[in-house]
C-alpha cells in the first residue's frame, strides 16, 4: 500500500534582518513557518546567506511535518536577488540545495505586495533594514524605486540610524552641550563620548543589522519630542512617501484611487512611524489607500508558489477610501501632537521644521510654475495684467505680491493686481463671511473688466474657497488665463483652473491654521510667479533689478549699486551717469556699457522693447 505524498509549497521571504519561510497546502494554509538570519549576499555573504536559506525553509518544514525535498515548489524573495547576475547565483544555489523542486526567483517587494493585496495591482511600500518600493499595474507594468542597500536607500531603520549618528557627530562639531539622543545613542552602544561612535561604526566586525538596531530608539526618542530626531525620522518618512509617489506616477495610478501596503518590520513594528509615514503618504499621494497586509511577504511567496503551478492567487480585498473625510490641510499633525505640552524651544524648533516641509513641497510644482510663468509674460507683452485673487491669509497674499511689483520691477499700477474678498477692509481685519460668496469673487473680476489677455491666479489653501471659486470662473468666461494655487489635491479649484499649481504641504503645525505652511509655500510660489515673469519681460540684467523705482534714499543707493556692477565702474560714475539719465537705471547702463549719451540709450532700448540685453545689441549703423 502506498502513501500519498502531502502538497506543499514554501515562500521564503529574504531581507537585510531575517529570512523567514512559510508552508503553505493546496488551500493556502500555513502549515509552518520558519525563521533566521539575514539572506541579503550583500549583507552576509553568499555562504551565510545559503545557510540562513536552508535553516529558515528546514524549521518550517519541521514544524509543517513534511520532507522538505518533497515540496511541490518553491519561491525564493529575495531582498538584492533581482539583478541578472544576482539572480542566476541564486538559481545556482537553489538547484544545489533543491535539485528536484522548480524554483521561482523574485524581488521581496514582490512577495509583499502579493501578501499585502492578494493580488499584483497596487503599490507596497517596505521598510525595514532596507527600503523599497514596488508597483505593478492592470496592463502588468511594473515599476520600482529604492532597494539600492541600506548605503544608499533613504527612510530606512539603516538609513534613520545613520542620519541619527551624523546628527549626533555635527551637533558634536558645533560645540553644543551634550544632547538627549547623543546620550541614548551612547549608552545603547556602550560608549563613553561621541568621538567613540567613529570606532563603533567603522570596526571590521560591525554589520549592517548591528546600525539598522538604533532605529527604534531614535523613533523613540522622536515620539517624545526630540528635535533632532523628530527631523531625521521626518525626512525619512518623506523620502518613503516621495518613492511610493514616483511608483505611482510611473505605473500612472496618481490620478485614482490605488491601493498602497504598507511593509517590513520598520512599519510594523513602530507605531509612531507608520503614522509618521501614513501622514506623508496621505500629503504626497492623496489617492492612494492605505492597506494594511491580508498576509506577510512569506506567504506572499507561497502564493507565487502556488500560482506556478496554476493556482489562482486570492482575490483582492475591499479598498477602502483614499482618506479620512478631511482635506490635509484640516487633519491633525502627528509630528506635532501635544503642541501644548512642549517647552518654548520645541515649539519652535517643531514649527521650524514643518516650514521646511513648505519648502520641500514647492520643487514638484516647478515644472507647472516655469509654464504658466511663460504663458503669464506671454500675455503681459501683449499688454495682459497678472490678477491675484484670495480670501483671508491667501488673499493677503496676493495683495503683498503685487504691491512689491511696482518699486520691484516699475510695474504700473493695473499691471500686477491684487483682489480680496472683503475689499480693502479685509487686508487688516477679518471681514466674516466675504470668502463664501462665490457672485463677489465674480463682480470684482467684471470690475476689472478681465480679458483675453489677462491671467488670473485664485489663491486658495484648502481649494474650496467659494470666492476664489467665482472668481475663476468668470475668467474662464472671459477667456482669460487661470492658475489654480492651492496646498490640497484634488479639490474643486483644480477642477476649475487651466493649470494647477499644488504645493501639498501637509498638516499644519495648528490643525486647519493655512496661514503657517501653506501661507509660506502659497508665498513661495507668488515669488517665483511675479519675478520670473518679470524676467521674461526684460525686467532684470543678469540677477539686477534695472526696472526699479529710486524713490527714497535706500532705493537710490541701490541704484546706484545696481548700475555700478551691471557697468563694472565706480558709484562715483554710477551716480553721474544716472542724474544725466534722469534717474533711469537702464538707461545708465546701456550708455556706459554701449559707450553712448543717454538719448541714444534711450532710442536703443525703444528698439529692443525696453530690454537691456537687445539694446545692447542693436545695430545703430543700420538703422541709420
């Protein structure tokens, strides 16, 4: 009588930490599981990872009760395994060590996001010793970003570590007083001073697994309230949350609703930074939906397993929705919790490092600036105004930037124009109620009699103001150009504007308080709009501000300055030249560098439409 052999399956999960395996029967049920060291080659080596290989997948299979040479199939994910020639070592291996079992070779991002979903549409996020993140898509793109090694990979627990100790050895360098983290990190390590973490970190015995340990005691020291840490595990998160986005863009699921798992012991293991790291995704990526795992990437493997030999893998859960019910801007901030607890320095060292999430969140919107920069000057040469438009701080805002307009750049009055809802009363005190009325944002654009050539920037933080709202809908009626400038996406303005600039900032340090981050980013932005259209429109030479107004005393000695570098002669001759030029700083300068009187410069710069550069060179002979 013979005795059928039982159907199993393993999955190894591989990473920089641990290698665990799972057994898995026909039905997906785990029938024991494994555990050992790292299997990273890069990390142990090909003989260490063998051996931690062999260990996890034979405990397994102890606990399972089967013959591990009997398995059906096998998935091997491996962390650093995906790279032809990484991958043919292990092909190798796997044949040594299993010659009778079809083996199947992929990336642990793979197996996590398999486990995660029960499916291969979505997007996983994994942190632990390394970082990576890994999407596929309906079509079978597939697309990643990180798992360079922990040397390289940011918002890892190697990575926050690392960051940590650097922190730790500058603040070492500055001279300050010993420091809250500098003192747990030294105890943790047994050392007696920061100059000792050199000879820690640089022993031959010392071992990626032995930096990547630290992390939980700098979230640790982050959770309470540490400034130095608070920043290193923001940046980390940031730098998580930037990874899952490009996946995102690439397989182009940003403009839905996807789903994004969250992995690796670093996630699952911390509370604070899944929140941290959930926090940065919901503000970088607002359409994706966190998922928590159906499986670990162990079992995600063993559903790879089973789907080679022609099972179909579970079907994927519900997703839930993309986030709370609450624009970003409105949610309560993690990194920020407590406010009212902390000392005076930590509130301020905290509001401190929120603005420098304001400034980061500017760089992916400059693309949509440098264009709607060029399609603003291409209007304001046709004689176009640029037209703000805001309530409260957003409003205040636009009003500010395009007052600086005229002694900036000797912009006429209408040229650079300011609208808030509540009128003038509104720029000192708040007017109740003015930012509701979606008709008054409309009467004040047909007061301006907006036009074609008009462009219309509607500055809203959350991107709902209603104001704003009807306000950039009678431009568009007026077929003039409109600018969407908000700090949430999507949201209605983005609906309503030809181009979308949305700096996603965040959580306010105060909960719904937009004039902290988002009123930083929102300036920012009316920086760069109103000066590089200025630029375009011949207002600067070289970084100079040639089109200013001298109209007191500082102004005319910056003058004065101004015509001095751009000649590259004395304020002496700087000042004689510009009281034969009447005060005109570009004329100053095209008569000195051109070697002409001033009403010569002046027909020069009448034939080059007041831009300095082609009035220099215009050919005087020919037009005689």
């Amino acid at each position: 009588m013979t005795t059928m052999r039982p159907f199993f399956v393993i999955g190894v999960d591989g990473g920089g930490s641990k290698t665990a395996a799972a057994v898995l029967d026909h039905n997906s049920q785990v029938l024991g599981r494994g555990r050992s060291g790292s299997s990273n080659v890069h990390n142990v080596g090909l003989e260490r990872a063998r051996d931690n290989l062999l260990d996890a997948m034979r405990e397994a299979a102890q606990l399972a009760g089967v013959d591990l040479s009997q398995a059906a199939a096998v998935t091997w994910a491996l962390a650093g395994a995906d790279r032809p020639a990484e991958r043919r070592l292990f092909a190798d291996l796997g044949a040594a060590m299993l010659p009778d079992t079809p083996l199947h070779l992929e990336n642990d991002a793979v197996a996590a996001l398999v486990g995660g979903l029960g499916s291969r549409q979505g997007v996983v996020l994994i942190a632990g010793t390394g970082m990576i993140a890994y999407g596929e898509n309906a079509a079978g793109d597939r697309a990643r970003a990180g798992g360079w090694g922990p040397f390289l990979d940011r918002g890892s627990a190697y990575d926050l570590a690392q960051e940590a100790m650097r922190e730790v050895c500058r603040l070492e360098d500055n001279g300050r007083p010993p420091h809250r983290l500098a003192e747990r990190l030294l105890q943790a390590l047994g050392l007696k001073q920061v100059t000792d973490i050199v000879g820690w970190v640089y022993a031959p015995e010392r071992q990626v697994a032995d930096v990547a340990r630290l992390a939980p005691l700098v979230l640790a020291e982050a959770e309470t309230g540490d400034l130095v840490a608070l920043d290193v595990v923001a940046r980390g998160a940031d730098a998580l949350a930037k990874a899952a986005g490009e996946i995102a863009h690439r397989l182009e699921l940003w403009s839905k609703s996807f789903p994004l798992v969250l992995g690796g012991g670093l996630l699952e293991q911390n509370v604070f930074y899944d929140q941290v790291v959930g926090q940065a995704i919901r503000t970088q990526i607002p359409n994706a939906c966190l998922v928590r795992p159906r499986a670990d990437a162990a079992v995600g493997a063993g559903w790879l397993a089973l789907a080679m030999l022609g099972h179909p893998l579970p079907a994927a859960g519900e997703m839930p929705a993309p986030a709370n019910g609450l624009w970003t801007s409105e949610q309560a901030n993690v990194l920020t919790r407590d406010l009212d607890l902390q000392p005076t320095e930590t509130i301020v060292g905290l509001m401190h490092g929120q603005d420098r999430q304001a400034v980061a969140a500017v760089q992916p919107t400059l693309p949509v600036i440098a264009r709607a920069v060029d399609e603003i000057a291409r209007r304001m040469q046709q004689g176009g105004r640029l037209i703000y438009v805001g309530a409260g701080t957003s409003g205040r805002l636009g009003i500010l930037d395009a007052a600086e307009c005229g002694p900036t750049f000797n912009a006429e009055k209408q040229q650079v124009v300011g609208v808030i809802a509540g009128d003038a009363t509104a720029i000192t005190d708040s007017v109740e109620g003015a930012e509701d009325d979606p008709e008054a944002g409309a009467i004040a654009l047909r007061k301006l009699a907006v036009g074609a050539m008009d462009s219309v920037v509607g500055i809203t933080a959350s991107g709902r103001t209603p104001y704003v709202l009807g306000a950039l809908a009678e431009a568009r009626r007026r077929q003039a150009l409109t600018i969407a400038l908000t700090c949430n996406w999507p949201s209605p303005v983005a609906e309503a504007a030809q181009y979308v600039i949305a700096p996603l900032v965040g959580p306010e340090a105060l909960a719904g308080s937009t004039r902290l981050k988002a009123g930083t980013a929102q300036k920012l932005v009316l920086n760069m709009l109103s000066t590089a259209v200025m630029v375009r429109l011949g207002k600067i030479y070289g970084n100079l501000m040639v089109d200013l107004r001298p109209q007191n005393v500082k102004l005319q000695g910056r003058a004065r300055r101004i015509v001095a570098q751009a000649a590259k002669v004395g304020e002496e001759e700087a000042a004689a030249t510009l009281a034969q030029s009447a005060g005109e700083v570009k004329v100053a300068i095209v008569s000195l560098l051109a070697g002409c009187t001033p009403e010569e410069a002046r027909r020069r710069l009448a034939q080059a439409n007041n831009v300095v550069r082609k009035a220099l060179s215009v050919d005087t002979d020919r037009e005689k």
